[in-house]
C-alpha cells in the first residue's frame, strides 16, 4: 500500500467529463419499496510513457430495477513523476486499489463533482435528488 502515492504523479492533472448513461425505465413491479444501490470503480491505463489514464465511475441501480438507471464516468490524467516510476511499478501489485484509497490528491475533486451532476440528474426526474457521498469508499 502506498499512502503517498502523490508522490509519484506531478501535482498537475487533467480531467473531463466522459460519459453520462441515464436509462428511464417503465415501472413493472407493483411495489412502493425500492433498494438503491450505488457502486465505483476505477480503471487505470498508461497512455504515454509519463501518462496514465484513470477512468472513475460511479453507477445507481434499483432493485427492482424499474425505475432508472445512471453511470456517470469522468477521466483523469495523471503525469508520472519520471524520477520516481520504475520505483512506484515496483512498490504497487495493485496500483487502481491504492489509487482509491490514497488518490484523493485527485479524487475529491473528481468525486465532488459527480455527486453534484448525480444530483442535478436525479432531480430532474420528479423526485428529490439523489445525493451521493462525494468520495470513493476504500478498498481492503
């Protein structure tokens, strides 16, 4: 585990909007009890020999799933410290797992962002919004 994990990228990242999927749903159930649940993940990819590519996603289903669904995706670039990245490829066997638990150098920024836009969706459905906890729970 790498809890200075900052360490190893340049302060400066890049990041955007990648992907909004909202699904309505005709309802087919007859009940009024609905379970919602909320999951992340986060995908890494080195693009350049100093760039890695991390894709967040978080994603709303209900059970039953008659509703709506929504996944919301934002990517971030993040420039590897060239005079520390053959030490963090030998420090990490999981490199996503420590991102989640140690990347909020970059995360809380991305994370508050897609509570907000996860709200301003589920508002427009009819219904109180949906706010979701604006960081990634840690992985074990």
């Amino acid at each position: 585990m790498l809890n200075n994990i900052k360490d190893y990228f340049e302060p400066d990242y890049e990041f955007y909007l990648d992907k909004v999927d909202y699904i309505h749903k005709q309802k087919t159930s007859n009940t009024d009890k609905y379970e919602l649940n909320c999951s992340d993940s986060l995908e890494t990819k080195e693009i350049a020999d100093n760039k890695l590519q991390v894709t967040v996603t978080r994603s709303l289903v209900f059970e039953p799933d008659d509703l709506y669904s929504l996944s919301v995706s934002y990517i971030a670039i993040l420039k590897f410290d060239m005079s520390k990245k053959e030490e963090l490829i030998g420090l990490t066997d999981n490199l996503s797992k420590d991102l989640i638990n140690y990347g909020q150098f970059f995360l809380s920024n991305i994370m508050a962002r897609m509570s907000m836009l996860i709200s301003e969706i589920t508002a427009s459905y009819g219904q109180p919004p949906v706010v979701t906890p604006p960081v990634m729970a840690p992985v074990k």
